[in-house]
C-alpha cells in the first residue's frame, strides 16, 4: 500500500474515531465549518487544560499520603500491666558508707554543706585555743611495735585525740598515745566542793584525760566529803562507805536495788556501745554505787571508720618544725603559713607538727611548752610479747609514746607538753637534754615549704573534690542534685554483689500486697533490677503474663503496704516516699523520667487508662515495627523511644569521652566513667549538653513504635493509717498511738488500678488512597471532557485501528460508509458519495 494509501486509510480511522466518540466537543467541532469549528476548537482546549490542572492537583494530594486517626471506645479484655516501684532512697545509709567511694562522696557532700552555711571557720584555730582533748575507745592494729588507730584493726584501743564534737572537717582529726583499753583505768579525778558532782577520767599511768559529762550519784544517795575521802551514804540516813576518792573506778554493773547499790559486772563487752547501754557505777573492793551523768553527752561528729584515712592523710613522714606563727589568747598559736589562715603581724616563732604527706603544720605551741625527752616503747613488749630489741624504738613515722614512767629510754623526742605528743628527733651532740632555740636538729618550715610540687595525696584529693563539682556552689538544692549525681557515679564502679548489699530487699520493702482482692505472693511475683537512680526496683506482672483485672476500682487492682525505713536514708536524699512506673511489661521502666512520686503517711491511689495505638509505617507515617538496633543499650527490653534516645547519647559519650554516662548501661563493650576523674566528668558534662541540644547532628533517628500501648496515670491520696488499732508493722510492745506515728512517718500504701473495664483505640488509615483518587480523576473527566469508560475504550480502539493501518500491507476491501447523523449532514453539504466510497468534493 503506497503512501497515499495510508494517508487515506488514517484519515478514514480519525474521520470514524471524530464522528461516532462519546467524548464532548470533539463531534462538534468535526461537523462544524467555519468559525464554529474554531469556537469548538477553542472550547475543548480550555476545557482539557482545567482538566490538567485539577489532575495536577489530584495526584498531588494523594502523594501528600494524609492519615486520619479513628477513635473507638473498646470494652473488651484489658491486660494488666507492669508496675514498678522503688524507694526514693537508693541505698541504706549505714551500709552505703562502709565502701569506700560512696563514703568519700557523702563526706564532700556534708562538707560543702557546712561551708554553704557559712559557719566554717577555721579547725586549726579552733584547736588552738585550748580545745579539749578527749580520750576515744577504737581499734588498732600494730605497726611497728606502736598501736595505731585502725578501721580494720582487731586490738582493743584507748586513743587521745581532740573533741570533735564541733568540727565541721572530719579530716583534721588525729588520734595519738594508744594503748591497749585494759591499760586504760577510769576513775574519778575530781569531785565538787560542795560534793555533789564529779569529774572521771581515763587514765593510763599517770596521765588522765577527763570526761566530757559530769557524774553525779543516782537517788538516794548521796557524797559526802571528808578530807581526803569520799563517803557514800543514803539520803535519808544511815552508814557511810569511805574511800579515797582516787580509789574509785567507774565500771559497769547490773541489779542495783532500791539503795543504789549494785553488782560489778565482770564481762567485757565487746565494744562501746554496749557499755553504753550498761548501768554505771562507782566501784572499791567489790563495792558499786549507782551514778548518773549530769549532762547530756554530745557525739562526735566524727565516725570511727574514718580513721584509716586520717592516718593515711596524717601521720607519713610526721616531724617538728620551726614556723612563723601568731599566737593570741582567744585561737592559741597558729602557723601563718597555712594557706588558709589569714592572720596578721606573725613575728613569734614556733614550734609545730609537720605532715610531710599532707603538707599540714599543726598544731602550734611556743618554744616553751615543748621539751625535749627520751621515749620508751617498753610497755608495749609485755602485752604483745615481743622482743625487746625489735620494738626498742619509735615508729618510722616518726611518732612516738608520751610516758611519765621512763624505763630504758634511749630515744630522743621532742613532746609537746599541752597535749603530750611526741615526735623524734636525732639526739643531741652532748649529753643535755635542754632544747636550745633554735635548735639544727629542728627543721625550719620556711626552707622546705612546698612551691610548686604538690604531694599525690593532695593533688588525689584535689582532683576528686574538683570531679565532685562543689566548688562554688552555694545553694543546697543545687548541692544536693550535684550530690545525687556523684552517688550514681560512685555505685558504678561498684560489683554487682556490693550493689545489692547496700540496696533494699523486697521482703524488708514490701510488706504487704494484694490483687483482685487476693493476697499475691512478695517473692515470686515481683522482678527485681537495679536502677541506677533509685537503686532496687521492683516490678510486679513480669513474671505473671497475661493477668486481667476482674473489676475496676481500687479494691480489684494492686495494693501495696510499703516500709521506707526513714532512719536508713542517705543525706542526699529530699523526700520519703516511693516512686512508680506504670508501663508495658516488655518495655524498660523509667522511674527518673516517667515516674510518679507517692509520700509516706498516705494511700496514694494510681487510676489508670489505656490508649492501644496502631500508626501507619512509611510513606504514611514516621514509625518503626523493628527499632531495636545493636546499639540499643537495653539488649532485653523492647523497643520505645526513651531508650532509643538513651543509647544514643550513651554512644556518642563512649565514642567521644571514651567511657560513658552510669546513669545509663554501658554502650557495648565501653565502661562507664569514674567518680573521680575531673576531666572526665567534665567531658560527660559538656558531651550531654551537646547530645540533649543537637541531637540531629548525632544521627539519633528515635522514631515512635507502630504498635505501642501508653498508660495514662491520674493521682490522688488521703491521709494513712486512718485511726490507730492495727499493731501490724510495728515493733512488738509498741503503744496504739506510737504505731499510727511510725506507721505514717515509715510506711506508704500504694494503689494501682483500673479506672474503667474499657481502653481507647487510635487506629491510623490512609485518608486518599487509590479508590479516591480513582473516584475523583474520573468525576473530573466527566465533567470537563464528558469522558466515561466507554470512551477511553474508544480512545484505546483508535489507537489500535491507527496501528493496525500502519502495519498493513494491503486492503482487501474498502471500509463501508458508517452513517450517522453527523455524516449524513455533512454529506449533504460537503460530499459526493460514488461507488467507490468517499471523495472529498474539493
């Protein structure tokens, strides 16, 4: 078929397809002449270009992918979920301070506490002015044939040291002269003229140190004196016991009548308090008389456990010194070159204690109250039975034993007499004893002052302080959150059998439970895991699985009776009470962040909602099926987005300040940081300001679960225990009233439930899909175009015929005239029709 041929055939195709379409406009302007076809031209465009333009804006809602979120109120079965309760009060205050590093970080803490009051003044003058020495019952333990004061230590010991019962730095305290506690008699030293009060002493030998508290004679009996002794009577009457005063020893005793006479009690009570809690009397030749203190005895501030560190910090390399000084009579003498004394017009020269290891010159005393001695270690060789020769010396410390009594002495000392402490020195040349000012044995302090060395101890303990952040911090609260944060750092480093040696159990924790209205079993039915904030936590329908409430309200959800222990809280801790967690039993608890705080004295009642969520993942929404990564930190919990964003702050602090934040697991196989690495700390500091601003720029990608369960919480509480009548919890013997006190200063009841048997559904569907945009494109053809289905099919066979003209190579037969009312019109105006089809007249 030649190309003429063709032409004519596609003509004939378009002139059928423009005749007999059902399309609007496209007839119309076929049949048409003129200007009219022009008008028809011209309609059917504009009409196809607002077509275009609302196809246009069709496909692009349906690419916006909008959601719409249906809300159905759901009554069906509701699962329980988990619930996690934890102390406000991480650890137990007593055993907390027996380790180590969260005892130096509560330390810090007490002491910047002081100094915010702005009470701290300086100890050294505070000693200086005559500040009483007392003598201390502690352990020892045995260096070189001396007894030194010992945390650890298994000897019994008698130390003098001085009253603390004022001191605001715990770590200035030294402990010296000790000996064994049965060396050590105590005895009354002193009476009253008028005889109605005495003073006892400790004495070893002949040096005596006096009780803090009065002592008087317990009713009905009475002193009297006469001479030099001390007769003991009835008030009423009667015969006198005599004795010299001195000869008195006070001792413990039991079964005193109504008289006032006792029983000596023989037994050694291991420990002071013991003897404490023991009557106290005045005893000769078997002879007890019961006595009282007249006063209130003040406790040291000072705990026994600290004095492994004093001696540390205090007695290496201990030795006298000449130092510039200030003495005056209200603070004593003190050395001017201590660099926190400020004092003025230092022209007196003195003698004092130098600590080579903490580089401390104290305590102060003039030339003449100090004298040069011989010191003897003989009495310790009959109580530890060693040789002579191996103790017949002073302690390499350079300490040694204050004595009236010299037997054998051959060691040169330079004692302090005021306090009757002594240091050694190289003997003298010849052979007198006389301290000669100044003296070349002597050291002068101003020409071995550190400059610019500072010892490791002190540069140690610089840093931690630095590492612990109190400096410059003024306001408690602020204090106490800095205080918080230390404690977290410090329990890290600790194993994880020393964590839950020093945490709350859930027997001694929980101490009653109840759900649907039955009892629940404490041990197997709660979880226990450490929280690094809060300390043991336990959670309750872990274990359980899929547990449903029977009805709502508090009676049918969980209650719980809970003990606090008040006595046993941290001083960092603000509040007594419980926090808790209500979340999905998969899902990691967050008390620090997602908790609710409960009081002690009250029940407080937890009523909760569900919301169950379903989102739609891309191209719809934004959330995740799988969120768990290799990087999720909480390895055995299920995906959210509190954990997502933990692990990935922890990540960026293990990869920029090579180890990470305790109050999150550590980043895989990183370590957390140390307590006492300033630099450290200051990384994480700065690190987390950074992580917590900018977290895109980290690459944290924290996208919501699609499938996700939340709790709604809403809180209320009254007043508990209502009336005092229940004894349960409270000591045995203890009174109605006393109970409801303890009860509500100790305890807390705790109520979780459902507020009602349904739960809010949030379902995510697409709002345009395919149907709709289907729907509208067509809505649009027909309006504008008038296309329907019908005629896209006649489009498609336009198509087909026009291809099939191409592709044929010959016409076995001419196409038919297919009339219609279009063509018969033109026919009769524009065409002649032959017997061989259909010729254009023009």
């Amino acid at each position: 078929m030649g190309k003429k041929s063709l032409k004519r055939a596609i003509e004939l195709d378009v002139v059928d397809f423009a005749e007999h379409t059902s399309a609007h406009g496209i007839p119309r302007a076929y049949v048409s002449t003129g200007w009219r076809r022009y008008m028809w031209l011209l309609c059917f465009l504009f009409c196809l270009s607002c077509f275009g333009h609302q196809a246009y804006l069709i496909v692009e809602r349906f690419n916006r992918n909008d959601i719409i979120v249906g809300v159905e109120i759901k009554f069906e079965e509701i699962k329980f979920p988990a619930v996690t309760i934890c102390n406000m009060n991480p650890y137990k205050n007593s055993a907390a301070r027996e380790l180590g590093a969260i005892r130096n970080a509560l330390e810090a803490f007490e002491s910047a506490i002081d100094k915010s009051d702005g009470n701290v003044h300086t100890i050294r003058k505070r000693r200086s002015s005559g500040s009483k020495m007392i003598a201390v019952d502690l352990m020892c333990r045995e260096d070189h044939g001396m007894l030194m004061a010992h945390e650890f230590g298994h000897l019994e010991c008698t130390c003098v040291t001085f009253d603390d019962s004022e001191a605001y730095e715990d770590n200035d305290e030294i402990f010296w002269n000790c000996h064994p506690r049965k060396k050590w008699t105590h005895r009354i030293c002193h009476v009253t003229e008028d005889h109605n009060q005495m003073k006892t002493c400790k004495c070893f030998e002949e040096n005596c140190i006096e009780d803090e508290a009065t002592k008087q004679m317990a009713w009905p009996l009475v002193m009297r004196g006469n001479g030099t002794k001390l007769c003991i009577s009835i008030e009423s009457g009667g015969p006198s016991y005599c004795a010299s005063a001195q000869k008195f020893k006070v001792s413990s005793c039991q079964k005193c009548d109504w008289n006032g006479k006792c029983e000596e009690n023989k037994e050694q009570e291991e420990g002071l308090g013991i003897e404490e809690e023991r009557k106290k009397c005045i005893c000769h030749h078997g002879n007890c008389f019961q006595i009282k203190n007249d006063g209130k005895k003040r406790k040291r501030r000072t705990p026994e456990r600290k004095v492994h560190e004093r001696l540390l910090s205090r007695y290496e390399g201990l030795l006298a010194v000449y130092s510039h000084c200030n003495c005056t009579k209200q603070h004593g003498c003190v050395s001017t070159l201590v660099p926190d004394v400020d004092l003025q017009n230092s022209n007196d020269t003195c003698l004092c204690f130098y600590n080579q290891k903490n580089e401390q010159v104290w305590p102060c005393y003039r030339e003449p109250e100090w004298e040069e001695r011989k010191c003897s270690r003989w009495e310790i060789e009959h109580f530890f039975r060693i040789s002579f020769n191996s103790i017949f010396r002073c302690n390499t410390l350079g300490d040694c034993v204050y004595t009236d009594k010299p037997k054998k002495q051959n060691i040169s000392c330079l004692c302090a007499t005021p306090i009757k402490m002594c240091v050694r020195i190289d003997p003298p040349q010849k052979n007198d004893t006389s301290l000669e000012i100044p003296d070349e044995r002597v050291v002068k302090f101003w020409d071995i002052q550190p400059s610019t060395t500072i010892s490791p101890i002190v540069k140690k303990k610089e840093e931690r302080d630095k590492a612990y952040g109190y400096t410059g911090v003024k306001d408690r609260i602020a204090l106490r959150a800095k205080a918080m944060e230390n404690i977290i750092f410090a329990v890290d480093a600790l194993t994880e059998s020393q964590k839950w040696q020093i945490s709350y159990n859930k027997s001694d924790f929980i101490m009653k439970c109840s759900f649907n209205g039955k009892e629940c079993n404490v041990k197997h039915d709660f979880v226990e895991y450490l929280d690094p904030t809060y300390g043991a936590c336990f959670t309750y329908g872990q274990k359980l699985g899929n547990i449903t409430n029977e009805r709502s309200g508090p009676a049918y959800g969980l209650r719980l009776e809970v003990f606090v222990n008040v006595t046993e809280y941290l001083p960092t801790t603000e509040a007594a009470g419980v926090r808790l967690t209500v979340h999905a039993t998969d899902e990691q608890p967050f008390p620090d962040t997602l908790g609710f705080s409960a009081p002690t004295g009250f029940v407080s009642s937890f009523g909760i909602k569900l919301k169950s969520m379903v989102r739609l993942p891309a191209p719809y929404g934004d959330c995740v099926k799988e969120g768990k990564t290799e990087d999720f930190i909480y390895t055995q919990k299920a995906y959210n987005t509190e954990g997502c964003q933990r692990s990935c702050i922890q990540k960026h602090l293990s990869q920029t300040c090579g180890c990470g934040d305790p109050r999150f697991p550590p980043y895989r196989e990183s370590k957390n940081c140390p307590v006492d690495d300033p630099y450290k700390r200051e990384c994480i500091k700065k690190e987390m300001h950074v992580a917590t601003r900018d977290s895109k720029k980290l690459g944290c990608s924290c996208k919501q679960p699609c499938n996700q369960d939340v709790y709604s919480v809403s809180y209320s509480a009254s007043r508990w225990p209502a009336i005092a009548g229940d004894l349960s919890g409270c000591p045995h013997g203890m009174a109605a009233h006393h109970c409801l006190n303890y009860k509500r200063e100790q305890g807390s009841m705790i109520e979780v439930y459902f507020e009602q048997l349904n739960y809010e559904s949030l379902l995510e569907s697409e709002a345009y899909g395919w149907s709709n945009l289907l729907s509208d494109f067509g809505g649009q053809l027909g309006l504008w175009m008038g296309v329907s289905v019908i005629t896209i099919g006649e489009v498609a066979c336009f198509f087909f015929e026009v291809f099939i003209s191409i592709i044929s190579s010959n016409r076995t037969k001419r196409r038919p005239a297919r009339k219609s009312f279009s063509s018969s019109l033109r026919c009769s105006t524009d065409y002649n029709l032959n017997k061989d089809g259909f010729n254009l007249d023009n």
